[in-house]
C-alpha cells in the first residue's frame, strides 16, 4: 500500500509540475523528452558513482584491518551517506559534461564565425 501511495503522489506532483512548466513558465512540451532522457542519464552517472565508491570502499575496509590491525566493519558500507554523496557527484558530473559540451558548440560556432 505505501508503494502505490508513493507513485501515486509522484505521478500527481509531476503533472502538477507538467502543467505548471507548459502553462506558466512557457516550457515547451516537445522538449519533456530530452529533459527525461538527461534524468537518466544523471540516474546512470549516479548509479556508476555510488557502485564505484562502494567497490573502491570495500578493498579499502579489508586493507585497513589489514594495515591497522584494528577491526573495522564494512557495514560502513551499508550507509545512506553513500547515495546522497553519490547524488551529488553524478549531478556535478553531468553538469560538467553539459557545461562542456555548451562551451564546445559556442567555440566551434566562433570559429565559424557564427555568432548570431
């Protein structure tokens, strides 16, 4: 019942925020799409980033009861620490991606001398 309360009220507030983009702010419909497919693309930059620091911190706990001794759990590991840091460094990651690839276009335009 809390899964289908929680899509429920996912799919409400994105119509809320459809309508709000197409009526209000002017957002173009057409372009919903695109908006989705870079989600997704930000989802899998995430997903690589929270799979990279998991298996990078794995070896890392083994090395250090190795190294130290001292016994440290890898439910370090087992953290939702993880996923908002992750978050984060999958978002700075596509925008660094996009921030790039705008600056690429601008530069090859003024090299073409197409600067509108």
């Amino acid at each position: 019942m809390i899964g289908i309360f929680m899509l429920a009220l996912a799919g409400l507030t994105s119509v809320g925020a459809y309508l709000l983009g197409a009526r209000r702010l002017g957002l173009p419909p057409a372009r919903l799409g695109a908006a989705v497919g870079k989600t997704l693309e930000t989802v899998g930059a995430v997903l690589i980033f929270l799979v990279a620091n998991l298996v990078v911190a794995v070896p890392l706990v083994v090395a250090l009861r190795a190294v130290t001794g001292t016994f440290v759990s890898v439910y370090v590991t087992d953290d939702t620490a993880w996923l908002g840091l992750s978050l984060l460094q999958g978002l700075a990651f596509q925008w660094w991606r996009e921030a790039s690839r705008k600056k690429a276009g601008a530069l090859a335009l003024e090299e073409r001398g197409n600067l509108g």
